[in-house]
C-alpha cells in the first residue's frame, strides 16, 4: 500500500472537520446578530458554500452527523430567536431570513439518516415544511415548492402506519395543504384539488384534521365565488361541508365539536351565498333553514340571506318579514341591515319605500345608528329621480318623512359628522333639482326645505343658505304662491345681498302686477355688488312677457344711461332704442314719451356719429331708415290728430334722421329731408293759428332758415321749377310756396322776394288756380299783406279760370 492511499482517509476527515468548523462558526456570528440590523447575505453564500462541498465529502460518518445534526439546529434555533425578536420589534421576514432557514433545512438533510436520534427523517421533513411556508408568505412560490417537494420526497420514504406522535400526523396533512395552497397561487388549480383530494388519506381519525382540510376547501371555494365561478364554488364548499359531516362522527371533545359546527355553519352560509349567485332561491332558503334549526345563535347574514331569496321568488312580504324582523335582533351590525335595506329597495323599488322608512326609523330607536348609515339608507330611497312620476314622489315623500325626523337631525347635527351632514345636504339638494327639472315644484320645494335642515346657522353657511332660499322662492313663483316666495328671497336677502336676489325680488312684483313695485326695484338693482348691464336687458324681457310695458320702459330707460359710461352692454344702443319706441308706440297715449326718447336718440346720435349709433353697412341704413319713417309716421300721425307742435318736432326729427350719412355717403335722402323740413315748418304755423298766438321774431327766423334749407335742396336737385315733381309731390310744393310767402311777409325787406317766388310757381305747369286764389286772398287780407303780391295772384287765377274749358262763373264772381 502506498503512503499518499494511507493518507487519503485521514485529510477527508480533516476536511470535514474544517468545513464543520466554518459552518459553526457562521452560526456563532448569527447568534451573535441584532435583530434590528439586516441579515447580511454573505452569511447564507458562505454557509451554502460550506454545505455544498461537505456534501460532495459522502459517506459522512455517523459522529459528524450528530454533530452536523447540532448544528443545524443549532442555526435553527437562532433564526427562531431572531424571528421573535423581529416580531417584537414590527420587523417582518426578509428574505435573508428565509435563505439561513432553508441552509438550516439542507445541512439537516444530510444528516436525515442519522442513527441514534427517533424519526430523523419526519424532524427534517419539518424544517423543509416550515422553510416552505415562509418562502409562501414571501411570494417566493417556486422556492417554497422545492421545500414542499422536498419534505414529500422525506415523507415518501416513511410508513405512515407507523406514525403514531400527533405532531407528526398533523405534519402529514398540513404539507399536503401547504403545497395544495401554493399549487393554486401558481394557478395549478387541477394540482392544488388533487393535493386536497390525497389529503383525506392523512386525516388519521383526528377532528383538528378535519377542521383544517374542510377550512381549506371552504377557502378555495371562497376564491372560486369571488371570481364568479359558481359551480366550482359549489363543488368546493360542498366538499368542505362534507367533511365537516364526517368530522363531527369522530370527535370527542366538546370544543373541537363547537369549532366542527361552527365550520359547518359558516360553510352553509357560503353555499347559501353561492347559491343565491345563482339564483337558486329554494336552495338558499333550505341552507337558512338548516342554519336556524341548528344554531342558538343566529348569524346576522342569514335575514339577508332570506331576504334576497323570497325577493328572488317574488315574495315580497316574506322578504319584507325578514326585514323587519333585523329591527328586533340586536345583534345585527349596522353594515348588514344597511346592506339588507339596499338590496331590498333594489328589488321592491319605490313599493318599498314605506317599509325601509319603518325598518329605518325602528333601528333608530333600538340601537346607535352612524350618521354613515343614515346618508347610505337616504341616498337608496331616493334612488335616481330624474323623469318624475308617481314613483319618484312617492321615494320624495318618504325621503321627506326620514330626514324630517328629530333622531336623524340630532344624529347628524354634532362636528364628528360634518361630512356625512354635508353629503345629506347634497343627496337632498340633487334630489329637489331633479323634481324640479321634472317640473314637480310642489316634491321639489318640500325636499329644498328639507335640506336647509342639514345647513348650519353659522357665517360660513350664509351663502348656502341664501342659494337655498333662493331656489325655494323659485319653487313657489312657479307655483304662483307669490307671498310665500317673497318671504323667502327676503330671507336670502338679508343673508347675501345679491343681485340674483334682487332681480328675484322684482319678477314677484312683475307677477302681482305691482308695476311700481318693479320699477322701483329696477332702479335698485344697480346699486347690487354684482351688478351687470345684462339683469337690466332680462328685466325689459320679462316685463314685456308679462304685459307690463312701463317697467319694460323704465328698465331700458335706466339701461341706456350705462352705454356713455363705456361699460361693456349686453346689445348695441340704437337697438334699445328702436324696443324702447316700439314698445311705447303700442299706447297711442305716449307721443310725447316717443317724442322725448327719439330727440335723445338723435343726441346720441349727434355725440357719437352716425355710424357708431346705428352701425355700418347694410344694417346701419336699415336702423337709419326705421328711425326715420318712425319719426316720419308720428309726424303724420300728430298731424292728424292736430297737435302740430309735436308734429313740428317729429318731422324736424325726421329731416335728422333722413340727413344722416352712413359709410361716407356723400348725403342721405334729401329728397325726404326736403320734405321733412316743409312739413315741419307747415306744421309751425299751423301750431301758430291753433294756439292764435304770434311766431316770435326769432321762431320765425328759425323756421324761414328751416325753409330756405328745404329751397336748397330743391334748387339743387333741379333748376327748372316744372321738374321739381319728380322730386316731391305739386301739393307739397304749394306747401312749400305758402309757407315761404307766409313767413317772407313777417320780414320787413321781402316783399320783391314774395312777388318772385309767387310768380315762379304761377308760371310752373302745376299751378293750381285754387292755391293761386288762396296766396291772393292771404296776400289781400293777412296781418302783413302785400297788395302786389295779391294782385298778381288774384289776377292770374282768375284768368286761369276763365281760360278753362268750362268756367266756373260762381267761384268767379
């Protein structure tokens, strides 16, 4: 034998030794760590290291197997130290954590056949099990696997029949559930049933087993129902109800019997549930039964559980039984019943209504209801009001009724619940506005008023309390309660002075046809914060709706006063004028009215030009052009009715209006400004004779001045007097040669001037022998006649007349 083949045996041993050595002293630096520090990784490489190259050292002899035993414990023993420490400290596990408890696993693999010690095999077997419940609450899925795998492939080795430590049962059982629970993290949903089917050969007769393994299929039917998948659910609970069954034949304590039962109700409270998923109603009532046969102590879920099931078959006063019967059980949370209360309403609908207002009110006065519940129980009845009907006032009055009551109020009435006040206030608010959209202003204010419940009285609130108000007055304005609506926008003026509620104030007046009440208020409304030119332009709106023309006049009144302060306007100027004249042409009263807003239109018009008043191109001629056949038309109109003097100014107006240029027109229609001006000056003296009072010198220069203007315009559109017809009417040129004598005679120099300008007209094709005879006889018998004047017309009539075919001897005579 050769001295290094002697040796070889002897530096294996060495080896091991030192490899045992560092892993020991590993664990000793472990031992020595502070929880509240991280695990640093080298520790698990190294340890790992270590392992791996004292595997490759087999066969190991049985002392260093004991000894590798100790260790491992020994490392397992400080993790759980660790562990504890953490916990105490909030520190959860890390994953350095599970790495050193899953070295602890494998160096006690290798020393899984060691004699001397009892059952190594199901010690390592719960290492590898415990390590792989860790890595499963890590999410480290694959790793806790290999751990699971790893303890089966141990446990495979072992004859289960020999098992007799109650420890070592339940491991059996609790590795198949631990793998079966990773299995369906991973979505292996065939492997993870399959595990918990294998796991009914591992019960060994024991009720924790049972409870454990029925728990487990309960859970995965939990899961199953939460996605939906109903079958699979009930296949599920109802193999977890099957072992409970079997469970209760083989206990023999009391408490495991009560943790049996307890399991098997709430599995039948789920199967119920999965059955109502699938609207299997008798099944679900034949699971509530069972229930209530079998227990003292009655689940809140189960009057739900009935309830949806006689709603389910249409059995509404089963259902409505079941509800009311919550009010009696104390034991109820207030989750349940709120969740009873929805469902409930759901199905019934507003038919529903009465009773939840019962279920509601009786909780109130058996128990502490949070203002949570109370908003919740509201926010159901009302459900969705929009479209009206008879349903959604039938939930209106219920609703009125609930939040009406005292207990709810005072519920709802203390600083912890401003939130849950101020979202009553908003399911009440939203409600009213949508009945009052619906046109139901009677459900709509009753609901308004009954959210100004849920307002409080401080300053913050005063806002909302005034846009309550507001919006009550509204209610009753439409339901012509108009006392009633006044009440309250006084209310919400004393609270916001606004202009919102200062034009309110005066659509009531509108309304009780108290015209100066609204013109008073009219001329209030500027003085508002808010104030805008647009209420005064709404206000003449509303005003002409309702038939009341003087506050439509005062309105557009007070609204042209703001177009000279440069503000901006809600229309142009020249159109509140034209409104504001017709609106007073529609009393045959209001001449002087119409008078006085057309000279201050023309004012304006003189202040800021044509064109800037009535507008540029075809709409600005088209204002001028109303202007002045308005101007025109109630020149005509006075004229009839023989008040000359505001005829006088009306045509005057008109020759204004007619004159005026737009988009630089050389002139306007002087033909109706020459007309204009004769009409006025005709309708002076004829004012003149009806009052029998003299021109004054100066009104006389006035309207020759207004004359010669008219002659201007005359002489310059055509030299030939005989041409002149073609411009204006032969009667308006006798006009024209009347007035001009009748007020050339007042002069002291123009009596050459009469003498020509009545020759002139004797001598024009048109000249009427009756107006010839009419200029003579004034010319003969005036306050200022002029016989020459006279005689030449006197004479040329009479000649005209004699040359006429067939004489008219009696006007001649």
């Amino acid at each position: 034998m050769k001295i290094d083949e002697i040796s070889l045996p002897e530096r294996q041993d060495d080896l091991q030794n030192q490899l045992c050595s560092q892993i020991e002293s590993s664990i000793k630096d472990i031992e020595k760590h502070v929880a509240a520090t991280a695990l640093p990784d080298s520790l698990s490489i190294h340890l790992r290291r270590s392992i791996s190259q004292l595997s490759s050292l087999s066969p190991l002899p049985n002392s260093l197997k004991l000894h590798i035993w100790k260790l491992s414990y020994r490392l397992w023993n400080a993790c759980v130290d660790l562990s504890n420490a953490s916990a105490v400290a909030l520190i959860k596990h890390d994953e350095e954590h599970a790495k050193l408890r899953q070295v602890s696993a494998d160096l006690l693999f290798l020393a899984s056949d060691v004699q001397g010690i009892p059952s190594p095999a199901i010690k390592s077997t719960s290492f590898f099990y415990k390590t792989g419940l860790i890595w499963h609450d890590l999410r480290k899925f694959e790793l806790a696997n290999y751990c699971f795998e790893k303890a089966s492939d141990l446990l495979s080795k072992v004859d289960i029949t020999n098992i007799s430590e109650y420890e070592e049962k339940k491991l059996l059982l609790d590795l198949n559930i631990a793998r079966s629970r990773t299995a369906w993290e991973v979505s292996d949903r065939n492997l993870a049933i399959a595990l918990l089917s294998r796991s009914r050969n591992v019960l060994f007769a024991l009720a924790e087993n049972y409870k454990a393994l029925a728990n487990q299929y309960l859970m995965f039917g939990k899961a199953m129902l939460s996605k939906n998948e109903v079958y699979e659910a009930l296949k599920l609970m109802n193999d977890a109800l099957e072992l409970c069954e079997r469970g209760l034949t083989v206990v023999k304590r009391t408490e495991e019997t009560l943790a049996l039962k307890e399991l098997r109700s709430k599995t039948l409270r789920f199967l119920a549930a999965s059955h109502l998923q699938r609207d299997e109603f008798e099944s679900v009532l034949k699971c509530v039964k069972v229930l209530r046969d079998g227990e003292k102590d009655q689940h809140p879920s189960l009057s739900v559980l009935a309830m949806k099931a006689w709603l389910g078959l249409g059995r509404y006063g089963e259902a409505e039984k079941e509800l009311r019967g919550m009010v009696v059980d104390k034991g109820i949370p207030e989750g349940v019943w709120v969740s009873a209360v929805e469902s409930y309403f759901q199905v019934v609908g507003a038919a529903g209504a009465v009773a939840v207002k019962g279920v509601f009110l009786g909780l109130l006065g058996r128990c502490h209801v949070s203002a949570d519940a109370a908003v919740r129980v509201v926010n159901k009845v009302i459900g969705n009001p929009s479209g009206g009907g008879e349903e959604a006032r039938l939930r209106a009055k219920v609703v009125s009724d609930l939040v009406s009551d005292d207990r709810i109020q005072t519920l709802l009435s203390g600083e912890d619940a401003s939130k849950e006040r101020t979202a009553m206030h908003a399911l009440l608010w939203n409600c009213a506005a949508e009945n009052f959209r619906s046109k139901d202003l009677l459900t709509s204010a009753d609901i308004f008023e009954k959210s100004m419940l849920y307002v409080p009285s401080d300053i913050e609130s005063r806002n909302l309390r005034a846009k309550g108000f507001r919006v009550l007055c509204l209610c009753y304005m439409g339901l012509s309660q108009l006392d009633r609506a006044q009440e309250y926008i006084n209310e919400a003026e004393k609270l916001e002075p606004n202009i919102a509620s200062a034009f309110l104030k005066f659509k009531i007046y509108l309304q009780k046809n108290e015209s100066n009440g609204a013109i008073t208020q009219v001329q209030a409304l500027p003085s508002c914060l808010d104030f805008t030119t647009e209420f005064l332009s709404l206000a003449a709106h509303e005003a002409i709706a309702c038939r009341c023309l003087p506050v439509a006049v005062a309105s557009l009144s007070l609204l042209l006063n703001f177009y000279s302060t440069g503000k901006q306007m809600p229309t142009t100027e020249v159109v509140v004028f034209r409104t504001l004249v017709m609106i007073l042409s529609q009393d045959p009263q209001n001449d002087s009215d119409i008078l006085k807003q057309m000279k201050r239109a023309h004012s304006r018009l003189l202040e800021i030009s044509a064109e800037n008043f009535f507008g540029k191109g075809e709409s600005g001629r088209r204002e001028r052009n109303w202007f002045s056949v308005n101007a025109w038309n109630s020149g005509v109109k006075t004229g009839q009715q023989n008040q000359y003097a505001i005829c006088a100014e009306f045509f005057k107006l008109a020759s204004e209006f007619y004159g005026a240029s737009i988009d630089e027109e050389k002139e306007g229609n002087h033909v109706m400004v020459c007309k204009s001006l004769i009409m006025t000056v005709s309708a002076i003296i004829s004012d003149e004779k009806q009052r029998t009072n003299t021109l004054l010198e100066n009104e006389v220069k006035e309207a020759v001045s207004l004359l010669d203007r008219a002659g201007k315009m005359l002489m310059s559109s055509s030299t030939d007097y005989d041409k002149l017809e073609a411009i204006i009417e032969p009667n308006l040129l006798f006009v024209y040669t009347w007035c001009a004598f009748d007020l050339h005679s007042r002069l002291d120099d123009t009596g050459s001037q009469q003498l020509l300008l009545i020759k002139r007209f004797a001598n024009s094709k048109y000249c009427n022998p009756k107006h010839l005879l009419q200029i003579g006889i004034d010319a003969a018998q005036g306050p200022s006649s002029n016989h020459e004047v006279a005689i030449f017309a006197l004479s040329t009539c009479l000649s005209t007349f004699l040359a006429l075919p067939s004489p008219d001897y009696k006007r001649i005579e």
